[in-house]
C-alpha cells in the first residue's frame, strides 16, 4: 500500500497466522504505525478507497486534500484496552509434517484374531490393516495397492489435504429477521484452558482456523469429556451401576444461537439399516474412516466470520467446517454423494480396515452370514442392573432398542417398563418390568443372525 511518500508492505498471509517468526510475522497495527501522522491524517481526508488512491497519479493526488471527511472510510485497528488474552505457548509444539516426509510413531492397539497390521513405509511406518485370512498373493495385491496410493491416505492433520470447494463448500445462510449474537469469554479451569491451547495450535499450524478481530457474531468455546463405551462399575455400597468412560476431553463450539438464526437444510440422510442390508452376503469389505471429514469442506468466504468463537487465547474464525453447526451433517452427505456417486449405499466408511471379511459398524458385525449383535455390547448390558429411576429406564430402553431387530416383539415385552416414562406416572419397578427386563437381556443374549430380506419374493 503506498500513501503519499511511504510504501507499507504487508505480507497478508503471515498477517493471518500464529507467531512463529518474529521477524516475518506482521500486524495491521505494526505496519500503520510505519505511517506518518500526516499520511495517515491523508486517509482519513479521503472519500476513495485505498485500492482507487494508489493508481492516482502525482498531480492527481493533490486534489485528494480537497475531498470532503467521512467518518466511515478506512481507519487503522487500534485494539482496546480492555481487550487482553492470554498468550500461546509454543515452546513444546512441533510443527506437524506430512506422514510421507516424516513418519508418524503410532500406537498399536490389540487387533480381533480376523485382523492384522501392515506397513506402507520402510522401518515398519505408515501402518493399515487388513485381513488376516487373506492368503500370500491377495496381501501382495492389497498392500502394493495402498502404497501406490498411500498419498490418499491420512495418519496425522497435516495430511489433510481438502477437499475442492468446486465439489463442496459450506454455506451459512440466515433469515431475514435475525439478531447478532455475540457471547461473552467463559471461564475455564487450568486442565480445560491447556486443552483449548493445544487444539487451537493445532488447527492454526494446519490452516483450519485464523484469528479475527471484529465479527457480529462470536461463540464461546466448551471444553467437554471424550467419553467411552458404556460399562458398570461397582460402587461403594457394592451396588452396579452402568457409566460411560471418559477417555479424555475435546473442545466444541456452542453454536445454539447461530444456529438458531439459519436456514435449515433438509437434506435427507441415509437410513443405517438400509446400508448394512447392502454390506451383508459381501465377500470382503473395505472400511474407511475419513480423517477429520468435517474440518476438510472449506467454508463460503462471506460466512466465515459467523464460526468466530472466543476463548482465552484470542478470537478466531473457521476457514474448513466445525461441529455444531445446524447444517453440517447435510452439507457432508451432499460431500460424500458428490465423491462416491457411484457407490452410494454399496459401500460404507467406517475404520480404516481393507479387504475383511467381517466387520463391526455402528455396534453391529457385519459379514457373509448376515448381521449379528456386537459381543461385546451384549456383555455389558447383561451385567446392567435393574434401573432404579426414570434416567435409568430411559438408559436401558435406549441401549436395546438399539438392537430392536434382533428381539422379536420389542414393542409388547417393553411397553411395562415405557409405561414408566409417561408424564405424571410414578415410578413403581412392578413385577411385570421386572420381568420385562430380565426377558429383554435374555432375547438380546440369544439374538439370531439378521438377513436381509428378498424383496423380489412375495411376501
């Protein structure tokens, strides 16, 4: 930008990212401040905008003084005084390489007898799974097969490589009649504050979001426990109570309001049930996971400034699409139809798991045979205790109504127990629930394998 004699330089994309190079990284503030009080007094004088004044010619800008004041051109952004964030700690952040410049040390979990683990790179790096029933040439096959396209592969966020917005793009649109919302900081506590600190580092170093200074809309940040599968523990009065695991906790966006003023999407998703009848009677499945989905469909560029959310580091926008927004799910089915349009409802992603012959998606197993019910799931639920509240109930119903398919007559041997959950109805565990209960567990631990049905055979 040049103003009178001063040509400010400002390299717009260092402007944008984290401090990593005091000498590279630039501000607005630092860069007018290289400014005369005269040149800037210039900008403030004029009714152009700044791109118009810098193709004036010398003789030209002379008249630029004559132009009358008005007060909503272009003003360099003083911050306020009020305005005071903590600062990143980078001191123990590595910056994240592609997989294939250097390879990630990932942890092995213990794999089902059906599954093993191989490599992709050299040093036993870049690890997949596959089949452990494939024999020697199929292996070869599969394996030399992924390393010819490992580059489509993701281990760590820095292999993100994003997907076009000519495919898809995320789009915010409001009514007419909104109001603006702009949420106050949160307090968050030591633990909470240095796990916001990381993921925001983490997204700032691979471009997902940016910082931002002024916005009409800004979300406050939640710190949430990443819980586990569903499991009974015993208390101290001896007593087994069902619990979900926290394995840890994750940052979302609290989106309520925005979401409030949006224009719903109603594209139809696809129906689970539906897809698993297609995977069944498959010699082999390919399972895949997609690595951060959401955070790989870019945001339209006017709609950005709406994700803004706070936290103690600063202010940010989302450049790539966040949980929590109202429309995501749908802009992500519309993602995956535009990709896979040919193999829409044929196939289904879900671990990364190549050329099995059974597998588990969403609690179910999949294979040849038919559909089962995951073994692991009907052990904890044989170990539930009776439900002693109305939570309770509405937990266990939840759990096996998951599972309704597989227990004939669901709807009669639990209408008991769902008595239970009418308004103004007190809460009494009678014999008949009792027996509801123990009759549910029984079914659920005895559940038959699930075909499909022939829909070209009358029925």
């Amino acid at each position: 930008m040049r103003v009178g004699d001063q040509t400010i330089t400002i390299n717009v994309y260092n402007t944008i990212r984290y401090m990593d190079n005091g000498e590279e990284c630039q501000s607005m503030q630092d860069s007018i401040a290289t400014a005369t009080a005269d040149d800037i007094d210039l900008c403030y004088n004029s009714s152009i905008q700044i791109e118009d004044f810098m193709h004036l010619q010398e003789e030209d800008r002379e008249e630029v003084d004559n132009l009358p004041f008005q007060e909503q051109q272009i003003k360099p952004f003083i911050p306020s005084s009020g305005m005071k964030f903590e600062s990143l700690d980078f001191t123990e952040f590595v910056p994240l390489k592609s997989s294939l410049e250097i390879a990630p040390s990932l942890e092995l979990t213990p794999l089902p007898s059906n599954l093993k683990y191989v490599y992709l790179g050299g040093n036993d790096t870049l690890l997949v799974t596959i089949s452990y029933q494939l024999n020697v040439d199929q292996e070869l096959s599969v394996v030399n097969l992924l390393k010819q396209y490992k580059k489509a592969l993701g281990w760590t966020m820095a292999d993100l490589k994003g997907i076009s917005p000519t495919i898809c793009m995320h789009k915010i649109l409001l009514y007419e009649c909104h109001n603006n919302s702009v949420e106050p900081q949160r307090r968050l506590n030591p633990a909470m504050k240095n796990v916001v600190m990381k993921e925001i580092i983490k997204w700032l170093d691979v471009g997902i979001i940016y910082p931002i200074s002024d916005s009409s809309w800004v979300s406050h940040v939640q710190c949430v426990p990443k819980k586990g599968g569903m499991t009974v523990v015993t208390n101290e009065a001896n007593e087994l109570l069902p619990t979900r695991t926290v394995t840890g906790r994750r940052i979302c966006m609290d989106y309520r309001n925005l979401n409030k003023a949006t224009k719903k999407d109603h594209f139809p998703l696809p129906f689970i049930d539906q897809m698993l009848d297609r995977l069944v009677e498959k010699a082999y499945c390919c399972f895949l996971d997609e690595y951060s989905g959401y955070n790989q469909i870019a945001i339209a560029l006017k709609d950005q400034e709406k994700t803004t959310f706070t936290c103690p580091y600063d202010t940010y926008a989302f450049q790539r699409m966040p949980f929590g927004l109202c429309n995501a799910p749908a802009t992500f089915q519309r993602c995956m139809l535009a990709i896979f349009s040919d193999m829409v409802e044929y196939y289904l992603e879900e671990k990364c798991h190549f050329m099995v012959i059974e597998g588990t998606v969403l609690g179910r197993k999949i294979s040849s045979k038919g559909i089962e019910v995951e073994n692991a799931k009907v052990e904890v639920i044989e170990k539930l205790p009776p439900p002693t509240t109305v939570k309770g109930i509405r937990s266990f119903l939840g759990h096996d109504n998951f599972y309704w398919m597989f227990i004939k007559y669901f709807s009669m041997i639990s209408k008991p127990m769902c008595n239970l959950l009418q308004q103004n109805q007190p809460f009494v565990f009678y014999e008949d629930c009792q027996s509801a209960f123990k009759e549910l567990k029984k079914r659920l631990t005895l559940a038959p394998i699930v075909v499909p049905p022939d829909w070209t055979s009358p029925f």
